[in-house]
C-alpha cells in the first residue's frame, strides 16, 4: 500500500485573519479569483513560485501556509 503526501494549506486561515477576499488576494498575487479558490479547496495544486507569492502576500511563512498530510 502506496502512503502518499498531499499538499494542503492554510491560505483560507490567513486570509481571514488579514480581512482579505479571494479576489484581493488574486489581484495581489496576479491569478484570478478562481485560481485562489481552487488553491484553498485543493483543486488545484500551486506552482512553487505562486505558492512563495502567496506566502509574501499574506506575510507567512511557507510552512505556516503550505504543509503535506
């Protein structure tokens, strides 16, 4: 049996605590609003360079965003 590592986030979470909206979010990071949706619900797995622009936007950490369950 094959345990694999899925890459999960916290970007809901931090977004909350900065009153930051999907859309503003996307606009800072230059996706559209879609895209960060689809990041937060797991649809949709972040190139490395998006996910460290996200990580700017929201002022964290990689590892207080990104983690792997």
């Amino acid at each position: 049996m094959e345990n694999r590592l899925e890459l999960q986030n916290r970007i809901r979470m931090w977004r909350a605590e900065k009153r930051m909206s999907q859309g503003e979010l996307a606009e800072l990071v230059n996706v559209s609003r879609q895209t960060i949706s689809s990041i937060e619900n797991l649809q949709f797995c972040p190139s490395a360079k998006l996910a460290l622009l996200i990580c700017v936007a929201l002022d964290k950490k990689f590892e207080e965003v990104f983690y792997f369950e």
